[in-house]
C-alpha cells in the first residue's frame, strides 16, 4: 500500500456487495481498469483519490461535497 509509484486509489462497490481497492499509476490505467471491471462495479459507488493532487484541491472538494 506504500508503493509511491501509483498516483490513483480506486475503492469500488460491486454489484453483489463486493469491495474492490486498487492502484493505479497514471490515468490509462485507471481508464482501463474502470473499462475492464465495469460489468461488476456500480459505477454510482467508485471513489478515486488522487494522491499528487495540491492539497488546497482536496480541501474544497471536500467543503463542496458536505454541502
């Protein structure tokens, strides 16, 4: 979990209940991964975080989405 080579974590819910947690390293990856599992993943339910995002970034998506 400390690979310092991703820059996207991806926490997904399946259709069935399953949890699915990954990393990523650059956004083709991601857009591959979201491509390949998305038959199984409610895509309503996927959270990604991007590590190497400037903090102030984070701070108002955070105020934004409490609203």
């Amino acid at each position: 979990m400390g690979n310092s080579s991703c820059r996207y974590v991806v926490n997904a819910v399946g259709k069935g209940g399953e949890t699915y947690l990954t990393h990523c390293k650059d956004k083709q990856a991601l857009n591959k991964w979201i491509g390949d599992n998305q038959e199984k993943i409610i895509i309503d339910e996927i959270r990604i975080v991007d590590k190497k995002r400037h903090p102030i970034f984070k701070w108002f998506s955070n105020v934004l989405s409490n609203k």
